[in-house]
C-alpha cells in the first residue's frame, strides 16, 4: 500500500465522521457559504498578478514538519502582499497538519480566490469547502474515476467554485479531460513515492488544450523555473515548501518575487 493508498483510506474515514457530526444543511447555513467566490481564471490572468498559488503547509508526510511556528493569517497576508494570483491551505490534518480552521482564517485575511488543497473524493467536502471560504477546490486524478471527476467538478461549478484538476501524465490527462473543469495542473511530485521532477510539466504542456490555465506543481524553488515554465505555456505556478521551509515566508516570498520581476 503507498502511502496515497494510505491517506485516501483515511479520508474516507473522516468524511462518514464529518457526515454524522454536520450535514449539508447545516453547512448550507454558514455565513461564508453565500458569499461569491473569486474567480481563479479571472486572477491568473490578471495583469496585476504574477500567477503564484501560494501555498500555506505545516507538514507532509515527506518531510515532516515544515513550518508549525508560522501564523496563517500572517503567512497569507504576506502571500496576497507579494501580488499571488491565488492562495492554497492544506486542510488534511491527519498527514499535513492542516485543518478548516486554517481555510477560515486564511478567507479572513485575503481578497483573492482561495483553495482547499484537500483529497476530495465525495461531494461533501465541496459543501465543507465553500461553507469555510474557498474559492478553489482540488480534484486529483489519481484517485478517482473520470465518473467521479464528472459529478465532483460539475458540483464544484454548480456551487461557484472554480475547479483545478491534478494530473501526473498522459493517461491521467487524457481519460479526465472535460468542459467542467476549470484548470489543469501537472503534479511535479510523483505521489507514490514524492520524488521531484520538473519533466512532468514540460512533457504534458503541449497536450492540455489552451482552453484551461495550466498551472504546474511542486519543485519550483526560482524564478528561473517559472521562466522555463512560462515559457512552454504555463499561467500558473502552485509553490508550497520553497516558502514554508523558511523563518519567514512572508519575506521569503518578496525575495522571489523580486528575482522573478528582476529576470522577467
């Protein structure tokens, strides 16, 4: 069993807890679930912004603790500073040390789209999702069926949310491509076994149609790296553990930022 096997058997777990303990409904009730959601296209594209998707992760089950020192609230608000396009919170807490709590928090200090980086297999955690303030939910390929990514995308859009699918290659780009998806983003980190390469993203570029942002992930840690990116197509740019790792991430990312700009 790899250790996506692993966390998905989890989070099965935890989504029939959550069912029992709070339903739709009373999610329906939330005061942040009637609130329009940022459109991430919209701030991809802006000319304003530099297509970053700052992500804000305590630990992973690669590394272990990353960061556990450094506020959310703090963190984000240095992230939005910096011009990102968007902002991602980890919400599993099982194995990133993430929580709900934190997609609150993160919605209070920011005025750009915000998504839940979460492994979503069940329509619940889209309602969980949008009751907690994301404008983004995840959908990754690896672990569901293109039925499943269907039903999970077209309620995600049906709800506001805009809709970013992750793929690892041809197979899972090719059998999970469809009109309710919003983005398409190249899993740099293989997630059976995290190793690292940026080959994923130049090798799929060409095959995902220019109707979707197309967003790479993981193992972006220069600006040089976006600029090869950018350069085969590439709009946006999901970059966690460069910021995270370091005392500071807020001024970590006005460092690269400011490289970026200065190569551009």
């Amino acid at each position: 069993m790899t250790i996506l096997d692993t966390i998905i058997a989890k989070k099965r777990q935890e989504v029939e807890q959550a069912k029992a303990t709070l339903s739709i409904t009373d999610l329906e009730r939330k005061p942040l679930f009637s609130r329009a959601c940022f459109s991430l296209r919209e701030f991809v594209l802006s000319p304003g912004k530099n297509g970053i998707i700052a992500e804000y992760k305590r630990a992973s089950p690669s590394k272990g603790i990353i960061n556990d020192r450094s506020p959310v609230e703090e963190v984000v608000a240095g992230y939005q500073a910096a011009h990102v396009s968007a902002v991602s919170v980890l919400t599993d807490s099982e194995f990133f040390s993430g929580s709900l709590n934190d997609l609150t928090a993160a919605r209070d200090a920011l005025l750009i789209p915000l998504l839940r980086k979460e492994f979503i297999i069940d329509e619940y955690q889209l309602f969980e999702a949008k009751a907690h303030g994301a404008d983004v939910i995840l959908l990754i390929a690896a672990v569901l069926r293109p039925s499943e990514i269907k039903s999970l995308s077209e309620t995600a859009q049906s709800l506001g949310l805009s809709v970013l699918l992750e793929v690892h290659g041809h197979d899972e780009l090719d059998r999970s491509i469809m009109d309710s998806v919003d983005a398409i983003g190249v899993n740099n980190r293989n997630l059976k076994d995290f190793t690292v390469s940026l080959e994923h993203s130049l090798g799929l570029a060409d095959s995902i149609p220019d109707r979707f942002i197309k967003v790479s992930e993981s193992g972006i840690s220069n600006a040089a790296t976006i600029k090869r990116l950018r350069q085969a197509g590439f709009q946006a740019f999901l970059i966690g553990e460069n910021f995270m790792k370091t005392g500071d991430p807020a001024q970590a990312i006005q460092h690269f930022v400011a490289s970026l700009q200065s190569s551009d």
